[in-house]
C-alpha cells in the first residue's frame, strides 16, 4: 500500500532534499533519512538501510539510487520518476550555471571559502544519522563492536573492496553470533518466481548494453550517452570510488578534458549539493552544450536507479528467511561504519584548514541536530556564510 503522499508534495520533498545536501553522496542519503523518516515520518528507518544496503551492493551512484528506491517505496513506479527528477535538478541546474561561468571566464570566486564553512555542519549531520541509526540497534555492545571493525576496515582499505568487505564481515558475524536463529530457507519455488523476474529485468539491462556498445552510430550524443551508460552498470562503490575511473576514461582515453578541467569539474562537483558524479553534466556541457549535458547526467544516473527497483523484488522476498535476516541486520550495522567513515573524511580530508573552529561547528551541530529539530539547512547556510566572510 503506498503512503499519502501527493506527487507534487513528493517532488517538492525531494527537490529541498537536493537543494541542501551539500557534501557528497551520504550528506544526500542522510538528509533523505531525515527528511522522510525522522521529520515526515513517511517511511521507517530500516526501509532506509534497506535502501542503503541494497545500493552497496549494486552499481551506480549510490544516494540517487537510494532517492529513486524511496520514491518507488512511496508512490511506486510515477513516485521513483518524480522522485529522481526532483533529487538531481538542483544540482543539475547548477552545474549547467557553474560550466557555463568557467568555460567562459574560468573563475568563480569565493565558492571555496563557503565550502570550507559548510563541511563541517555536513560532517555533523552525517554523525547525527549514524548515530540515531546505532541507537535502534538491540544488542548495542555487539552492534558497537561491529561498527569500530566496519570503520576499521573500510579505513584501511581503499576501492569499492572497502565499502562491500566490512558489510561482508559484519553480516558473518552477526549470522555466527546469532546462530541458535538460523533456519533453512522456505519455499524454494516461490523463490525461484522472484528470481525469473530478476532474470528477465538483467537480460533486458543487458541487451540495453550490448545495443549501446555495438550499434554502428557516431554522434556525439549517442556516444555520450553509451560512455555514461557503461559506466553506471558496470562500477561500484558510489561517487569517490567513481573519481579514478572517471579520470582515466574521459581523460586519458578519450581526451575529452584537460587533467586541469577534470579537477575543476570534480571541485564543482563538491560545490554543489547532491551527488558528487554531477560532474558529468559538465563533460556533456563542454562536449555538446545542454543537450550534451543532459544525455549525460541522465545516462549515469538512471540506469542504475532501475536496477535497484528491480532488484528489491528479490531481496523483500529473501530477508524474510531468519538465516538472510540475520545477514542483513550485519550488514546495517556495518553501514553504520561507513557513514561515520564518511563524516569523518569530509572533516580530515574535506575542509582545508581543520582546527578548533571547525571541530567546535561540527560537535555544536552534531548537539543541534541529535537534541533538537533544527533543520540542517538554517545551520549550513549560516555557517557557509560565516567561512565565506573569515575566510577560515
């Protein structure tokens, strides 16, 4: 049964969320958490681990995914379109503006030093939601030991390795701790009509695939949207992992920017709200103006997003089983890791200058947004005033 929500309402939603998710793909996620379940109450926390869990596994840009899935969850099908245009058009419409100002004059001033002031308010937030999603864990010093070897891991490894093997890790162990629950799973034919459809949704996917790759046609446009397609189906491991692949097929490949223009972009990417891999409006913008820059934003964000629709249909009907259930509740304690992971990269790796005025934003915020219901926003635009004036 879908929730009462209108469709307008649900853009409307889904545009502030996009609007104000300044920091990457776990700022989008988390304000998608608040937004939909502490705030709207719309939707349960553990659909949105769920949503987070299945996008880890899955290609493509993690947080639109998880926007589209929630949609889906919402408003079914209409819910997930509206729902992914209303996520990606503020960043999208920005990006337009800021390729248009630096192909043009190369400069867009003091957009660093308001960043520098908004990273650490987008690291509280990032802390705040792992920390409500920690505290509706039953067994909290398991669930915290998982957690310390979920950052762990994933802060010693590097690649998409270190977001799938700490969730790997943690839901083996979980299964291992919680073993006297473990039972075989049921009804083996209805799983299997889960998995036809499954198999049907990757047969067209990848027919899709074998269509872009081999179709004799040279535009520029098809050809945009051919390498943005691939590259949304066949990577993993969400924005930052997405960074080196990008670099060596739009640059060194296919020379379509400078190095120069490829960290430009990426720096316009962090500037933005919502997700990192916005950067490929800009390739599209330089190639092919704003068509280009459609085709290509559209390409790496949207075939992915239906695959973990598509996918969802199999895992509702596997983690009824105990053994998958107890998998799964491993795996969400382990994201708990990996979005304090990322709260912790904006704050050592993100803002320039880490100090004590930074350290004293963040833990002032993180205090605001677990003791009250101030919404993020108010706090990230003051803040980014504030860096953008002292310069710090």
């Amino acid at each position: 049964m879908k929730k009462k929500i209108s469709y307008f309402s649900l853009f409307l939603s889904f545009l502030k969320t996009g609007t104000i998710s300044f920091g990457g793909y776990m700022m989008l996620i988390s304000m998608i958490q608040r937004e939909f379940s502490k705030n709207r109450k719309l939707i349960k926390n553990k659909k949105i681990l769920d949503a987070i869990t299945m996008a880890s596994f899955l290609p493509g840009p993690m947080a639109i995914n998880v926007a589209s899935y929630i949609g889906f969850l919402l408003k079914g099908w209409k819910g997930a379109i509206v729902s992914f245009i209303g996520v990606l058009l503020p960043s999208f419409l920005l990006m337009i503006l800021f390729s248009h100002l630096y192909i043009n004059s190369k400069n867009i001033p003091g957009f660093s030093s308001f960043f520098n002031g908004v990273m650490p308010v987008v690291a509280a937030v990032i802390f705040s939601v792992a920390f409500g999603f920690y505290k509706e864990t039953k067994d909290k010093k398991f669930a915290f030991l998982l957690f310390i070897l979920s950052l762990t891991i994933t802060s010693l490894i590097k690649g998409y390795i270190s977001i799938i093997l700490p969730l790997i890790v943690c839901g083996i162990l979980n299964l291992l701790y919680n073993g006297d629950k473990i039972k075989k799973i049921s009804n083996p034919k209805k799983a299997f009509i889960r998995v036809k459809g499954i198999i049907i949704a990757f047969i067209i996917l990848t027919l899709l695939l074998v269509f872009l790759n081999v179709a004799p046609i040279t535009s520029l446009n098809f050809i945009l949207s051919k390498v943005f397609a691939n590259i949304s189906l066949s990577l993993f491991g969400g924005g930052y992992v997405f960074i080196p692949y990008l670099d060596k097929i739009i640059v060194e490949q296919l020379g379509w920017l400078t190095k120069r223009e490829f960290v430009d972009s990426i720096a316009m990417g962090q500037i933005t709200p919502g997700p990192i891999l916005i950067t490929a409006t800009f390739i599209g913008y330089k190639l092919n103006g704003f068509i280009g820059a459609f085709l290509s934003t559209l390409s790496i964000f949207l075939p992915s997003s239906v695959v973990i629709i598509f996918f969802s249909r199999i895992y509702y009907f596997i983690k009824k089983n105990n053994t998958v259930k107890l998998i799964i509740q491993g795996f969400k304690i382990g994201i708990i890791g990996l979005i304090f992971y990322s709260g912790c990269i904006i704050m050592l790796k993100q803002v320039e200058e880490f100090n004590l005025i930074t350290l004293f934003i963040c833990l002032l915020s993180f205090i605001l947004f677990t003791r009250t219901k101030v919404h993020p926003i108010f706090i990230i635009l003051i803040s980014g005033v504030i860096g953008f004036y002292f310069k710090f």
